[in-house]
C-alpha cells in the first residue's frame, strides 16, 4: 500500500469502524432483549440462527481491543452505543453497568489519544419497543430523544464526534421492505413510517445533543451505486426508482427537506398524515456527512407493482459478500454528498470488504480493495470534495447481522471458539503508514 499521511489533505482522519451488537455480547453486562435475539430465533432468518449474544466479547476484552486500535495508528474509533445496554426496557431507567461501559471506552479511548466517534443507534433495538410496533410507531422519536439525552449525557462531553443512526436505509428499506433484517417485514406501510420516523428521531436526536452543548455532529447513509443493465428506457427507469429509494431519499431529507418524487410515487400514500410538518425536525443543521460504500448494482425493470426493479449478476470481481468490487462509485457518492451537504465535510464512514480470511493468509484481496478505495478518495478530493476522513470497516470479524460470523470483514482476524485475535496483512500494511 504506497500511501503516506501526505497523500490526503491535512487533517485527514483515518478510521476504524465498529456497532455495538456486532462485537459487544449482548448476553453480557445487563443488556436487554434486542429485536435482533428473536429474529435470529426464528428458523430461517440468519446463517445458523446465529446471534450477537457473545459475539466477538468485546465486552470483556476492552482494553485488548483497544490497545489493538491504537497500534494500527488509527486517529478515530467509530462504534456505536447500544439502546438495549443503555436502556434495556427501550424507555425507563438506564442499565448502570451499560453507561459504565462507555464511559471506559470513551476514556480508554482517549487515554490512547483516539478520538471517540460515537453512533446512537446501529440496529440493536430494544424488544419491548419492538413489540410496540419499533419504527412504525409515531412515538419512537420521543423514545430515541430520551435514549439520547441518557447516553449523551454521559459520555457527550467527552465524544469528538456523533451520529444518530446508522444507514436509515437498512433500518427502513431492508428491515420493512425486503425482510432481510429484523424486525423482517415485507410491508410498504411498514416501510414507509418506518423510513420517515428513522429521519424524525434523527433530527430529534440532532437537537437533543446541540441542547447539551455538543458539536460535531452528522449523519451516517448508506450508499450503491446504481446502473441499468441494459438501455432499455424501462430498466433506465428501474435503476432511477432504485438510486432514488437508496441513494437519494435519506440525503434529501436531511438537507432539503424533501423526499424524490421517485419515492413518494410508491410510498406517498402509507406516510402518515402530516409527514410534512416533520421536515424542520429533520433538517436539523449538520457538522458533516457520513457516507458508507461497498459496491454497486445492476437494475432491470421487473413486473409486478411499485418499485418493479430487480438486480442481476454482474460482472466484476466479488467479494466474500458477493459484492461487486467498484471504487469508482465511492468517488461518485462523496461528490453526490458534497452536492448534497454543500460545503460540510464528508467522511468516509464505511468502506471494506469481506473476505474468508484464516489468520496466516496474505490478506492481499483486502489489502487491494482498501488501495483502490483510498486511490478513488484522492480522485473526490482533486474534484474538489471536502473529504475529511476515511474509516475501514471493520476493526475485526464480527456478526455479520443475518449471515452470521462468515462473513469476515475484520483487518483482525477473530477465532470465534477462542476468540483470539490475529491481526491481518492488511492491519499491519495500514498501520505502516498511520502510525
Ligand atoms: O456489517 C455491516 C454494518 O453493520 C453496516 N454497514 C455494512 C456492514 C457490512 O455489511
């Protein structure tokens, strides 16, 4: 990897990326229920019907895992903090072990001189909001208004960054339209209260935190980069439908305080009433814009009703994830933030890949993938991007939500019978150069 610091701009940060659920074991240190243990309960629904209950146990190996950041060279820690830890009843008093938790990190953290980035929600919500319905429910920006107000109000005054939720579009679009996540519906009215009430709770969140005096705050999406596969005018339109669900509602949300046309097409109709009123909360004023990339899709018109799009096969190189390797798309969507959040920096919140790493290989793949990812940061920089920082996912293997503990996306490798930690070529030839 021929990089050095003096590639990117000054003050670039680079980053390692984390949740909660993913590492923590969730079976530990008084958590709650999360809707993810009864997903993974139900036959079907993740590899295994694995779940977060151990999971990389990071709960007990704090301070290895930390000491493991920091001899990377990393300048940043992105993790999340769990509702279900913090607060395991979802509303009501908070679990004091949970807050202690953090609390550690954060000052582990900083002792190390790394900068705490935290995320409030990456998925892990607690089963008693569940059954009220989680995301559907009108209330859940009041819940996760309090949820925030609890955790910030211990570890925000120490935290260099924060963002209320992780990728809107999988909390929405994946968990209530394709049931690929928990709670795993397939409901349009479904998704769309649970789309719009993700972007009210983020703006509630937003302001819950400017109110105890923090700065630094932003919003996480996910991106794909879209491509008809054919051109056809309807798989043209197909891919338009797909880009404006993915890619551009989340963002338009947040910065115009509109939803695309494209969307509102199909879900318009299972908003809830007043949806409009809504968009002053949404548009909460931001510190930066985070964009998570992995790959891109090849769409083609499908019968049926509203969206009518599928995906198909293409024919780039794939990942572990079956993901088509694309680094184009991240300069794209760094652009299309920038388009978005107009002179705000962007980072780069997630960029990885997953590959079925043993601890001795070379890690090469990873090593390639990473070079050709930061190679197209440069590219959205001399474009004129603000790019401001670069985080891998992940620090190490972990949960990998419904394809259980496969799927190795880690620069640490993990044995998940021992749970030993081997770091990778891919760890060592980064930490050549951030150190
Ligand atoms: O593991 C996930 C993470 O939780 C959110 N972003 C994508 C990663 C890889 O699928």
């Amino acid at each position: 990897m021929q990089f050095t610091r003096g590639d990117f701009p000054a003050d670039f940060q680079f980053g390692v990326a984390t949740s909660a659920y993913q590492i923590e074991g969730h079976g530990f240190g008084g958590a709650g229920l999360t809707h993810w243990d009864s997903f993974a309960a139900t036959p079907g629904n993740v590899v295994r019907a694995e779940n977060g209950l151990r999971a990389c146990d990071h709960y007990h190996r704090l301070d290895e895992d930390l000491d493991l950041i920091k001899g990377l060279g990393a300048d940043v820690y992105r993790f999340s903090t769990s509702w279900a830890r913090v607060m395991p009843g979802g509303t009501g008093p908070a679990n004091p072990e949970g807050l202690d938790f953090y609390d550690r990190l954060v000052d582990g953290l900083l002792a190390r001189g790394i900068k705490p980035a935290a995320t409030l929600y990456h998925w892990e919500l607690p089963q008693p909001l569940a059954d009220m319905g989680g995301w559907r429910n009108a209330a859940m920006p009041d819940w996760f208004a309090d949820y925030t107000a609890t955790i910030m109000g211990r570890i925000g005054d120490r935290v260099w960054s924060a963002a209320p939720i992780n990728e809107p579009w999988c909390v929405g679009w994946l968990s209530h339209f394709e049931g690929h996540h928990a709670p795993g519906l397939r409901d349009i009215r479904a998704t769309a209260r649970a789309m719009h009430h993700v972007l009210v709770a983020h703006g509630r969140a937003t302001q819950v935190m400017r109110d105890l005096g923090m700065g630094n705050l932003g919003a996480v999406c996910n991106f794909e980069y879209t491509q008809p596969a054919t051109n056809s005018a309807a798989d043209h339109a197909a891919a338009a439908r797909y880009d404006a669900i993915y890619n551009r509602f989340f963002l338009g949300g947040i910065f115009k305080g509109e939803y695309p046309e494209a969307v509102l097409e199909g879900l318009e109709p299972h908003l809830p009433d007043g949806w409009q009123d809504d968009m002053t909360t949404i548009q909460a004023p931001l510190d930066w814009i985070g964009v998570n990339y992995y790959t891109r899709k090849l769409i083609v018109a499908a019968d049926g009703p509203w969206p009518g799009y599928a995906a198909v096969d293409g024919p780039l190189p794939k990942t572990q994830m079956g993901w088509e390797v694309y680094p184009d798309g991240l300069r794209h969507f760094l652009n299309l933030a920038h388009d978005y959040a107009g002179g705000l920096p962007v980072y780069v919140t997630e960029n990885g890949m997953a590959n079925p790493d043993v601890p001795d290989i070379a890690d090469t793949a990873r090593t390639d993938f990473l070079t050709q990812h930061l190679g197209a940061v440069q590219q959205a920089v001399a474009d004129g991007v603000p790019v401001a920082g670069y985080y891998v996912w992940s620090l190490m293997d972990n949960y990998e939500w419904a394809l259980g503990y496969e799927k190795r996306f880690g620069l640490i490798h993990v044995d998940f019978d021992s749970l030993k930690r081997t770091p990778k070529a891919s760890y060592h030839a980064l930490a050549r150069w951030w150190r």
